[in-house]
C-alpha cells in the first residue's frame, strides 16, 4: 500500500506547477497519506531535501507562476549512480511513490526510477506542450495567451511604423506555441517545425503585403530553428520591409496560470493521487479527447506528437 508519497517539479518551470502541487497534497491527505515536497527537482532527491509537509503549504499557491518547490536541471541525472543515490533516499525516509511535475526530461528521470523498483507518476507541465501522452500540458495554455498578449502589443507598434515583425516563440523543439498563437493571432507567416514554407515563398508574400500597403506583418517562429536575426536582415533586403526581431524568452514562462491551466492540474493531480491510492502507478498522466488518462511511463516517453495536421490546413488556407 502506497503511504507516503513526495513530490518534484523538474525541468522549465510552468504556469500551473503549483496548482499540480496544491491538488496532490490536498487529495493525498484526503487519502490519508503522509504527504512529502521534494526542492530543487531530482537534485534535491539525490541530496534528500525532502520534508513532510501539511494542507497549510497549500495556502494561496493556486495562482502563484513558477514553482515553488524550484526546478533544476540535473543532466548528470542519466547517470545509474546517481539514480541510485535517489533511490537510497527514498528508501531512508521510507517513500513509497513519487509524482514528479514537468516535461519529458522529467518523464525520462521518473521512468529511470521505475526501472530501479520505485513507483512513479508523472504530470505534464512544460509550457512547450512537447508531451505526447496529453493534448495539453499544464502551463501551455497560460503561455500561449501570454504571448497572445505579446503579440497584441507588438502589432500596434508594428502598425504605426508599417514594419514586419520576427517574433520568436519558445518551444523547445515543438512547434505547438508558434502554431497555435499564429492562429489566434492571425500572423501573416508562421515558421515551426512541421510548418515551414520556402524563404521564396515568403518573400514574395511580404513584397506582395507591403505594395498593398498592408499596415504590419507577423511572421512567428519557432526557437531553435533558424538565425532570426539572418531572416531579419534577408528580408529588409529582399523585400525592403522594415522588419524587427522580438525574442518573447522566457517571460512566456512567468505569470498567474490561466483558470484552464489550474483546472487541468487540479484535474490530472487529483487522478494522479486517486491511481496510488488503488494501488497502481508507474504511469503518466494525461487529459486526451476530454478525459483524464494514464498511459504507461515507458510508452508515454517513446510516443510521437500529433502534428496537427487540422492546424496546419488552417494556417494553409488562412495565410
Ligand atoms: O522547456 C521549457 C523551456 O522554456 C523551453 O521552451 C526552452 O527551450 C527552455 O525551457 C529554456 O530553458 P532554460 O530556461 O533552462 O534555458
């Protein structure tokens, strides 16, 4: 029987991460749990910063971003011997399972546990909804509005002056922030990882554009894609478009989690202490087509993501 269960968050941190924690200590206790945080992600497991804690940590961290537990990235983490110094803590304080919030980088140190004996249960928070066992992360939709929000302002100043703007949207290597914010604010050009047209091609829409004196042009990208500052440059000289470069960063990550956001973790933490309480684990988390599912950690790191193909025939016949 699971008795005492901890907690992490890991990787970028993600609006909604605190939500995730406040549902899973709360639902814990209602179970009759012990209930534990772990600080600083797997580092902290590793150095055994582990404490109990009581329903009073949950107080007025709803609608706090980032995360309160902290995050860290711990590469060194793929290495056996330090999955093993976790391992031992865990079995110091006698914790039978662990819910670790986060992206697939987290997923990956979680089913490295499992491999070692330990029960695990993974929540997808990442801003960049690059995780395959969920329609939606915790944290995507906070950032998409965010940079919604970005893009708005940006727009005006991109009117007055009749200028093309570059924005960079994060992602990591998922393309789901620049897809989706393109469409709901109508760019003119979007640039991802499964939507990409020729430079050509986009140069002659932005010549075609500015000799229609249309007033600003939104072309979002994807990070880790291309040099924007390059693209910038060819396309004042190939269209004589004014253009600006505005990488968003990381303040698509900050701010108070959408009502969405801190529903779908409220959602999938309590599913997720409802699932140790039965006695099972080992699994991911995931809300897909409406419902709350648990898919296999294993299977869950090793499926591919939707490329949104619907999406991308919107974006076709939009732009
Ligand atoms: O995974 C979230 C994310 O914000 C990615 O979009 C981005 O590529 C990365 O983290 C940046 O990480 P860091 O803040 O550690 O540089």
């Amino acid at each position: 029987m699971v008795r005492k269960i901890a907690i992490l968050t890991s990787g970028g941190d993600a609006p909604g991460m605190n939500a995730a924690l406040r549902v899973c200590i709360r639902a814990g206790l209602f179970y009759g749990k012990e209930m534990y945080v772990i600080y600083d992600g797997f580092k902290g497991l590793v150095d055994g910063d582990i404490h109990q804690v009581n329903k009073d940590f949950t107080a007025d961290i709803i609608n706090r971003g980032g995360t309160i537990l902290r995050s860290y990235r711990l590469p060194e983490f793929c290495n056996e011997e330090v999955q093993l110094k976790a391992v031992q803590q865990l079995k110091d304080y006698e914790i039978d399972a662990v819910i670790g919030i986060g992206g697939d980088g987290t997923y990956r140190g979680l089913a490295a546990l499992k491999k070692h004996g330990v029960n695990v249960i993974g929540l997808p928070a990442t801003i960049d909804n690059d995780v395959a066992s969920t329609d939606y992360t915790i944290g995507f939709i906070t950032a998409l509005n965010t940079i919604c929000d970005c893009i708005d302002k940006i727009k005006d100043t991109s009117s007055s002056h009749q200028r093309c703007s570059i924005i960079e949207v994060m992602g990591r290597h998922c393309g789901d922030l620049a897809m989706f914010s393109s469409i709901a604010e109508a760019a003119e050009m979007t640039i991802t990882y499964d939507y990409r047209v020729p430079d050509e091609v986009l140069f002659r829409k932005l010549r075609k554009l500015k000799a229609q004196k249309k007033s600003h042009a939104i072309i979002v990208v994807s990070e880790n894609l291309l040099d924007v500052h390059d693209l910038s440059k060819r396309i004042n000289e190939e269209t004589g478009f004014e253009t600006r470069v505005e990488i968003l960063g990381r303040l698509q990550r900050g701010g108070s989690p959408s009502a969405f956001d801190r529903i779908l973790a409220s959602r999938l933490g309590s599913y997720a202490i409802e699932t140790l309480n039965k006695g099972e684990g080992g699994v991911a988390i995931g809300y897909i087509k409406g419902e709350t599912v648990a898919i296999p950690l294993e299977e869950a790191t090793t499926m591919k993501r939707d490329t949104h193909k619907t999406l991308i025939n919107l974006i076709d016949m939009l732009q």
